[in-house]
C-alpha cells in the first residue's frame, strides 16, 4: 500500500450505524463489517463490490437478498484520502441503503422500484 493511503475505514451514521471497511485484508480481499440496531454482518472477498467512480468508490454489499422479493443492499461512498505522514484523517461520506422492491407477484403493478436511504456517515480513514 501506498504511503499516505488509508486501509481502513472506521465510519458511524444515525441509528447505530458502524460500518468498518478494509480495502485489502491480510489476504489481499475487501473486507466491510456493518452493524444497525438489528443486524451484525460481515462481508469479505468476492462479497464486497467495489466501483471506480468521479465520486470516489462505491463499495457494495447485499444485506438481503432474496430470489422472489426483492433486495437490500449498502453502498459506501468512499472518498479519496491521503494521509500523508498522518495516521488517521476525520472524513464525512454517505451510505445508500437501497431496496431493491422486484416481486414476482407485483411485475405488472406500476411503481418506483429501487427506494433510498442515505445515511450520513463520519469517522476515520486510517493506516494501520
């Protein structure tokens, strides 16, 4: 890793949102944990999308997935850091949570589709 580059990203947001993202674990492999007052899910490798954006990265995960009614997915909004000789830098960033509302009962019923929540995210990038 690049001097100056965070390899991890420790972000908070309403409700109890934690979200913790490490680009390349010991491994080589994405790694995001995401907690909410409901769920603690981790996502690791081939789990973890990550799009090249003029916006930063966005970082995928599914946090449901099912085959007749839809999904809900997190998307991280990962901005471009540099740290410089810092160890850690303060950024504030969005999370999308979408729902993704296909039912195979419901194709012909007119609708908006994919609903968003956008969270506001703060914390740390940080090189570790």
């Amino acid at each position: 890793m690049a001097q100056g580059e965070p390899n991890l990203y420790v972000l908070t947001g309403a409700g109890g949102i934690q979200i913790t993202y490490t680009p390349s674990d010991s491994n080589g492999k994405p790694d995001l944990n995401y907690v909410d007052a409901t769920r603690n899910l981790s996502f690791n490798g081939d789990q973890v999308a990550i799009q090249a954006s003029p916006l930063g990265s966005l970082v995928t995960v599914f946090l449901v997935r099912t085959i007749d009614s839809g999904a809900t997915t997190l998307t991280v909004l990962v901005p471009g850091v540099n740290l410089a000789t810092t160890a850690s830098q303060p950024i504030n960033t969005i999370g999308i949570i979408t729902d993704d509302l296909f039912s195979i009962v419901q194709i012909h019923t007119p609708r908006q589709t994919q609903v968003y929540n956008v969270i506001n995210l703060v914390g740390s990038a940080q090189i570790i």
